[in-house]
C-alpha cells in the first residue's frame, strides 16, 4: 500500500462547479498535511496547509481527519484557472521530517 | 530572494553516461530533498538530507543513483551509467524542517528534465 494516496483522475469539471479531493496516509505519525498545486511542465508550488479544524482560503477549503487518515480539499466556484494538477502532501517524522506526495489528481475546469 | 536552482534544466545523453544534477537550496534551508516525477510513479522522494547529513535514502532506486551535500549551499544527484528508465523530471526542494513556527513547507526547484536515449 501506498503511504499516500489520492482519488484517481483526471477530474474535468464546468466553471462554476464545485469539486473535492481526498487523500488518505497510512502512518499514523504522520505530522503535518499539506495541499500543492502543480501547473503543467512546472514545478509543485505549495497551496495551502491542512489543520486539524479545517481551515478555508478564499474558495479553497482543507479538512484533516486524523481518525480516518483522511484528507480533503474543497474547490468551490472552479474557475478556469484552477487547472492542474494537486498533490496532497504528508509530512513523516523519520530522523527528521521526510515529506511524501501522492501521485497527484489532474483537474481540467472548461467554459 | 532567490529560490531554489537547479541545473541542467534539461539533460539529453546516452545510456551508460553518467549524469550529474545540482541544487542549490534557498539560504537558511536546513533540510534538502531529491524527488523523481514520472507519469507513471508519480512524484517519489529519493533521498533527504537535514544539516547536510543524509537522514534516508531508502528511494534511491538502486546503487547507480548516488547524492552528497558537501555543505549546506549545494547538493548533487548522480547517476552512473544512465539508463533510458531513469528519464523523469527530477526535482530538488528545500525546507526549514518542522517546528512550532514552521510547518515543513517545501520549495521546489523548477526541475532537471533527463531524457536518456
């Protein structure tokens, strides 16, 4: 089993439309949680990092489940823009911090 | 500020060459790490290192793939021979670890796109 892993995509989507992601980790010491975006032939850029109460930005929205090992990211309003793709991240105390990704779920947002 | 550089930005070569990628990670970055990204794997952590000391390089796929980080201002990747399963974008980020002010953020690099032929 994969230590993260996320839903399989791609997800293609209308603007307008509200869309969520999950993930789910496999070690339960795993510390921090992270949501990164990746634009096509770029490099991942962080998006925003998940807390325990959920936290919101603008029209993103990030819950943690420690309980279920779960997390989600909440698009709503999608706009063109927001295509690419977004890896949930997981940070893992080993020696000192190692960051793991899962393999990313591609979104396509059309007019 | 300067983010992190990596160079080559794109590496074509030959299969049995030997391939050497850099990183120079943002000033004051304590924890460095390699990752791969292939379509079919995804993005794989291959070695990090915390205060220039490797801590785990349980991804790194097998003893042609070798990394150092003589000091904390500059990382190398290697790999010899090269083979045409190892083309990938190999990325190098940075980070100032987990602490109560930080969360583990990373900084990615733009990427050395390797292609052996």
């Amino acid at each position: 089993r994969k230590e993260v892993e996320q839903d399989p995509g791609p997800f293609n989507v209308p603007e307008g439309a509200t869309v969520a992601f999950n993930c789910t980790y496999s070690n339960s010491a795993s510390q921090s949680f992270f949501w990164y975006r990746q634009d096509c032939r770029k490099e991942p850029k962080l998006l925003m990092s998940v807390y325990s109460s959920g936290n919101e930005d603008g029209r993103f929205t990030a819950q943690l489940n420690r309980a279920s090992q779960y997390i989600s990211l909440l698009i709503r309003d999608s706009k063109l823009s927001d295509s690419a793709t977004y890896l949930c991240a997981v940070n893992m105390r080993t020696g000192g911090f190692k960051t793991i990704f899962g393999a990313g779920t591609r979104l396509f947002v059309k007019a | 500020d300067a983010g992190v550089i990596q160079s080559p930005r794109h590496e074509v070569t030959e299969m049995g060459q030997e391939v050497t990628l850099r990183c120079k990670p943002i000033s004051g970055h304590n924890s460095l790490f390699w990752y791969r990204q292939t379509m079919m794997r995804g993005l794989e952590l291959l070695i990090y290192f915390n205060n220039n000391v490797p801590i785990d390089d349980s991804g790194m796929p097998e003893d042609r793939f070798s990394a150092k980080m003589p000091n904390a201002s500059f990382s190398t990747l290697k790999i010899q021979p090269s083979e045409p399963r190892d083309s990938a974008v190999y990325f190098c980020a940075t980070g100032t670890g987990v602490s109560n002010r930080n969360t583990g953020e990373l900084f990615f690099g733009e990427g050395s796109r390797l292609t052996v032929l």
